[in-house]
C-alpha cells in the first residue's frame, strides 16, 4: 500500500501545539473522508543524541489505496 509522507516546518516552534490541534481537528477527519485514504497520522519530532536540528517539527502519514483517485487536502482557513 502506498503512503504519502508530508513534512511540516514551523515558523514559530511555540505554535506546535495549536498546530498539532489544527491538524487532528481539520485535516484528520477531512483526509479520512477521503475514499481512497485508509489511515492517517501525525506524528511530532523529538529531539535525539546525533539527530538533525534541520529536522521537520512534524510528519503525517497517508495510507493511500489508490495514487489515481487520491487527492491532496486543502483545509479551508477558519
């Protein structure tokens, strides 16, 4: 099964937790609508001994079935 990696680099690391909040509240429950998604996650970066500092602050994943009829979600601004 495909997935779709997204990354996500934040201007202002102190919004993580409204940005996480957005996230699951907007764009979760509108890429699971999606016919063709059969998972979605978030998952936020850690710092780690030897990681990056280049690092994306977050990462969602897409568990897609079908690349072809499967399209990007664009949450509306609230």
């Amino acid at each position: 099964m495909p997935k779709v990696f997204f990354s996500y680099y934040l201007r202002d690391a102190d919004q993580a937790d409204e940005f996480a909040t957005r996230m699951l509240e907007v764009v979760e429950p509108a890429a699971s609508a999606e016919e063709a998604v059969l998972g979605w996650t978030l998952h936020r970066s850690l710092d780690w001994p030897g990681g990056s500092d280049d690092r994306a602050d977050f990462v969602s994943v897409a568990d897609v079935t079908d690349l072809r009829r499967w399209r990007t979600v664009r949450p509306t601004a609230s």
